[in-house]
C-alpha cells in the first residue's frame, strides 16, 4: 500500500498491485486495475519510487 495525495490535498492510501497505468497531463492520474481513476499531486516518478519502497520492504 503506498500513499498518495489528491488534488484537494487530502492523503489517500491505494493497493499498489492495482495500478494499471499511470499518465502526467500535467497532473498524474492513475487508472487502477478496477477501471477507478485517481487523480494525484506527486509525479510519477514519485510515485514509482514510493512502489519501490513498499515493494523493497515486503521482500525484508
């Protein structure tokens, strides 16, 4: 599970293993595996780091 910020500024915590696509115009949405789309602050490559993480940390 990574955390990300919507638009409104309020935190959201999404499964990570749902992210289907992720696209910059110019904010970030994300269309999850559910067909739901988020719409967040963080780049993508934020975003991949923070997947990175979590995925480092269940290998731990």
């Amino acid at each position: 599970m990574i955390t990300i910020t919507k638009i409104n500024g309020k935190n959201l915590t999404i499964n990570c293993e749902l992210i289907e696509t992720m696209e910059e115009t110019p904010d970030t949405t994300i269309t999850m595996t559910t067909g739901n789309k988020l719409i967040a602050q963080e780049s993508i490559d934020e975003l991949v780091s923070k997947v990175v993480r979590y995925k480092r940390e269940l290998l731990n």
